[in-house]
C-alpha cells in the first residue's frame, strides 16, 4: 500500500481537485491522509463530501505545512509515502510509475517533473533531468518539490520533515536524507504545480528566511551540491530585482544574501552602497538609462 499525504489550510476552493487527481490514479492501493493544519473556511465540509472510504481526514491546530506532512507519516500506514498539494494535480499514472521504479531500482526515494503553471499561464517543466536514472547528490537540481516525492516509508519515519524551513523544505529534506540513501529521478512530468498568489512559492519573505536558514546550517552547501546552488543564486538576483519597487527592506535583505553567495566585479562597491541604503537608488537610475 502507498500512503499519500496532504497538508492544507484553507484550500476550500482546490482542495477536491487535488485530492481526486490522488483517488483517481491508476494504483488502487492507497490511503489518503488528509491533514487540515487549522483550516478556518469550508475545508473539513469539502473533504466530507468526497465519499471514498481511502480517505483519512486529521485536524490540528495551525503549525504548518510541515509539521501537518510529519503528522501525516506518524499516522501512514502503507510501505511507501508520497505528498501531494492541496492545491496541485497529479497525472493518473504517477504513483504507478514511481512505484515502479523503486521496486526496479530498490531506490529509496523517486522523483518526477512536474509543469509549473505560474498565475499568468506561462509555464515551465522543473526540475532539469537529463535522463531517467539514478542522480548522485552532488547532481540535484532547483526546483525538485515535495510533490514529485516518492519514497519508502522508513526514510520519512527517519527523516522528518524541519519545521523551521519556511520554504524549500523539500530540498532541506533531500539533502539530510541523501547522505544515507539513494535518489532516482523519472524524466517526465507527473504532476501540475499551481503557483497561486498565495502560495508559499510567491512569497519573497519566506525566500529570504529559507536562504539564510541553509546557508547557516550547511556550510558546505555551495560544493556538496552546485547546480542546486547555482540556481538558487540566479533565483535570488530575479527576486530581489522584482521586488526592488515593492519592499526596499526585502531588497536588501535579498541583496545581503547575494553578496554572501555571489561574488561579483563591483562586490566591494555593492557591499558599501548596500550599508548606506543607496543601493536601490544606482539600480533604479541603470533602468532608467
């Protein structure tokens, strides 16, 4: 049996959607444990109405979507676990393709692509894989999210998931249980990721606390793991020029970051601009130009 894990707050308006695309995949033999982290609008009233006896639902008090998922193990009942969104869809034959993989493989943990939709359409296949096989530790990529996320129940019972990572919890995870066991990726999109205005992807803030919280914490980061680095630092630099106009403390906070991670011509410069607060102003006169 595959136990499926959901955490959710306040997903009246999509959590059906996603738990239907888990029901209505082509492996039967599931469980699906829904954990509602505090919701307050019609939630628990959406969930009653789907009527398929797989469903476990658990209320808790709001603590986050991490600690709802670490709910959801200690509760998992079957061999293998996977996560979904509550507010993303899975193609019919994920589970079944994942599982297998690790029963071919013996791979502890599997992962997918999966179509990022973003709130203007556009969209974009992540993570980059180049084939189907194995992925070293050192070849992880941006991008890899709990929802593509496979793998043996005794890992997870292991390893939890960090409540203190705001975001990029998914790729917290990896890099703990990757230094005991073996990651498989498939090179196909088994999963629609939708990035809504309040999804925890959309916020800049828990950008920034989860950057400094890695870079604290795994001091190693930038050589263990370089591609995933790499694309971190691309990431920062968009963001915190999309938010120059916005928020000019989130700027510098974004901008602190990439002086620690991005070494640069004009570094020196950046980092004395950056402590009089001018640095916004010789970004905004270069658009201007």
């Amino acid at each position: 049996m595959i136990s499926v894990i959901i955490p959710t707050y306040n997903r009246a308006s999509c959590i059906a959607r996603a738990a239907n695309s888990v029901l209505s995949q082509t492996y039967k033999d599931i469980e699906l444990i829904i954990v509602d982290d505090g919701s307050t609008d019609e939630t628990k009233e959406i969930i009653a109405s789907i009527v398929d006896p797989r469903i476990k639902y658990i209320f808790q008090e709001n603590k986050g979507a991490c600690s709802a998922r670490n709910t959801g193990i200690e509760a998992a009942k079957g061999e293998y676990v996977a996560f979904q969104d509550s507010d993303d869809y899975w193609y019919p034959t994920k589970l079944e393709e994942q599982l297998a993989v690790a029963e071919k493989e013996n791979a502890d943990i599997v992962i997918c692509q999966m179509r990022r939709v973003e709130p203007n359409g556009n969209t974009m296949t992540v993570p980059n894989m180049t084939k189907t096989g194995k992925i070293p530790a050192q070849e992880l990529q941006f991008g890899t999210s709990t929802q593509t996320i496979f793998t043996k129940r005794c890992v997870v019972e292991e390893i939890k998931f960090n409540n203190d990572m705001p975001r990029f919890q998914d790729l917290e995870w990896l890099i703990r249980a990757l230094r005991k066991y073996s990651l498989f990726g498939i090179k196909k999109e088994l999963v629609e990721y939708q990035v809504l205005p309040d999804s925890i992807s959309s916020s800049p803030e828990k950008l920034v606390k989860a950057t400094q919280y890695l870079l604290k914490e795994y001091p190693s980061f930038e050589t263990e793991y370089p591609i995933v680095f790499n694309s971190l630092c691309k990431y920062i630099c968009y963001e915190s020029d999309k938010y120059l106009r916005l928020d000019k403390g989130l700027f510098y906070e974004l901008e602190s970051i990439k002086l620690k991670i991005s070494p640069g011509k004009w570094k020196t410069l950046k980092r004395i601009l950056l402590k009089l607060h001018l640095l916004d102003k010789v970004y905004l006169t270069k658009r201007r130009k």
